[in-house]
C-alpha cells in the first residue's frame, strides 16, 4: 500500500508539528481539531517556523510553498475517511480518545491505519 493521504487529529503543538514534518516530505496532510481557532494558530505556528528554515537556509522558499500546499485544515473527522494513515494527538484524555478512535473506526477506509501519539 502506498501512503498519500495523512490526517493528524489535534492541532495543538504535537499535531502540528506532525503535520508540518509530513507535509514538508510531501504528504497530503489534513489536520483537523474540533476548533477552527486552533487550526488558524496552527497554521500561524507552521508558516513561522518554515519562514524560519527559510532564513536559516534549511529550506527554500519552493519547499516553504510545496509543504503549504500540502496541507489542509478542518474541523469535521469526515475528512479522514480517504486517508491512508491517521495520527491522533489529541488531548491527554483517555475518554476523547476513545471517542475520537471510535469515530475515526466508523469513517475510515478499512486499511487505514489509525494510530495515537501520546505523551502519558
């Protein structure tokens, strides 16, 4: 199976940062929080960190509008029902998590791997 299509669910400073890393190796990288606020200050966050490679000389502009191009932001799990793997990194509450995977289990294309990233 080839990977294309991520989906990282949470947008906080470990989703987005998950994002940023596969949409910056050429991903299509959907990121979705239950907030739309969060998703601007992600994208916030992203944007000034890849205008800080840029300056740095880590990466080129090309790559800072390849890796924005690549990503998509949005507030409904409906999106991740074409994704070839899904990274949760949401809150550290057991209970949204088991929501959130039982939501993503129902949505989800069959081979889609459904996988958490947590800190606790």
């Amino acid at each position: 199976m080839s990977m294309k299509k991520v989906s990282v669910i949470g947008a906080g400073t470990m989703g987005n940062g998950i994002a940023h890393v596969f949409a910056m190796n050429g991903f299509a990288t959907n990121l979705v929080d239950i907030s739309q606020d969060s998703l601007n200050r992600a994208l916030g966050i992203i944007t000034k960190n890849l205008d800080r490679m840029v300056a740095k000389g880590g990466i080129t502009e090309d790559v800072k509008i390849a890796t924005l191009k690549n990503l998509s932001m949005n507030t409904s799990f409906e999106t991740c029902k074409d994704s070839d793997l899904v990274v949760e990194a949401a809150t550290e509450n057991v209970e949204i998590k088991l929501n959130i995977f039982k939501q993503l289990d129902a949505i989800c294309k069959p081979e889609c791997i459904l996988s958490s990233n947590t800190s606790s």
